[in-house]
C-alpha cells in the first residue's frame, strides 16, 4: 500500500546499476566473445549489451537520487585509477562470464562506504542493496541446464588475458518494469585525498 500511495504521487521506483565499462581493446575483445557466443548457438539468451562490471544493483524511489549523485561523486573523487585483469572464463550454471583476476580494488571500493550508502539505497520493503561479491563479466544469461553442460567444457578450456584501466564508475537506471537502462551520471576517480574540517576532527 505505501508504494502505490508514494507512486501515485510520482514517486517512482528505479532499477539502479553502478557499473564499471572496460575500454579500449578489453571491450572490442568482450564484444567479440559476445557475437561469436550468438552466433555459434543462436540462444537467444546472449547478452547483447555494452560490457560491463556491476559494482552494485539496488531498487530506490526517484526522490533519493540527488543524494546518491552526491555520495557517488564523493566516493568516486577519493578513489584512485586502478588496472583490471581479466582472466578466462567461469560460469554460475545459469551465467557465463568472463572472470576477474585482480578483484580487490573492485571490491575495496565501496567497501568502506556501505555504511553511508545503505539509507540512500536500501529505502524500498522487500528490496535489498547487492554489492559485488564475485567481480565479473557477463557473456551470456538465463543459460537452461542443458545449454550449461554443452557449452561450459568448452568454454572452461578457452584461455583469455585482458587488461582495461578503470579510470571512472557509471550510474545507470531504468523504471522498473521496463527494461532499456539510460546514464544517470559518471564519477571519475580522482584520488583525491578527503576534506577534513575542524569541527569534524574536534567535536
């Protein structure tokens, strides 16, 4: 009842991603592996979407985001540039994927900031913030059982090394209950050391 009451009056709830794009020759190699991996099964559960990595998936009413620009800007101008490593492939069973070898600076990320981003992320009953826990990137999705076990041998066997440098994180969203994402706002990774106000060291 309180959501229909809040998005009555137009307070909609949003599909929140906060990715990572690989660029340069790491993305033209991932876009490869895609339309090969379509066109040799033909399932037409491939991904056909730009690469990317999710840092975070979360469910939030459209009246959040300012304050989750704000916080993502902060995060973002702390954090330095950092390389990605990419190494082989893995598989959930249902998702086939490129792994991540060099996943700690993924991880670290936001790591220390969850205490701050929860209220602004995990405001709706039922929906809860997920944060990356197995960096990676996905080739193909919704895999049937059937599809896992005559495509993963293969796969498990195919070497791949890439490497991209993450110089910055993307908000994206889409309404929930469609399903096209559009950019809300990039952070670049400025490494800048934090602002301390005396007030703040002293109270």
């Amino acid at each position: 009842m309180n959501i229909i009451y809040q998005q009555h009056y137009g307070l909609h709830l949003y599909e929140y991603l906060l990715i990572i794009e690989p660029n340069g020759l790491a993305q033209k190699q991932l876009r490869a592996f895609k339309h090969y991996f379509i066109n040799s099964y033909r399932y037409p559960n491939a991904v056909v979407s730009k690469s990317h990595l999710t840092l975070m998936r979360f469910i939030q009413y459209s009246s959040y985001e300012k304050h989750m620009i704000r916080e993502f800007h902060r995060i973002a101008e702390m954090a330095n540039p950092f390389d990605v490593e990419l190494q082989g492939f893995g598989s959930f069973g249902h998702t086939l994927f490129v792994d991540v070898k060099s996943a700690i600076p993924i991880l670290q990320l936001l790591a220390r900031h969850r205490r701050t981003l929860r209220p602004l992320v995990s405001g709706v009953k039922g929906h809860v913030a997920r944060f990356v826990t197995k960096p990676h990137i996905t080739i193909a999705r919704k895999l049937t059982p059937s599809q896992n076990a005559s495509l993963w041998p293969i796969w498990n066997r195919t070497d791949y090394r890439g490497e991209f440098r993450a110089r910055n994180m993307t908000l994206l969203k889409r309404r929930v209950g469609t399903h096209v994402y559009s950019t809300v706002q990039k952070f670049e990774f400025l490494g800048l050391s934090p602002v301390f106000t005396q007030g703040k060291l002293f109270a």
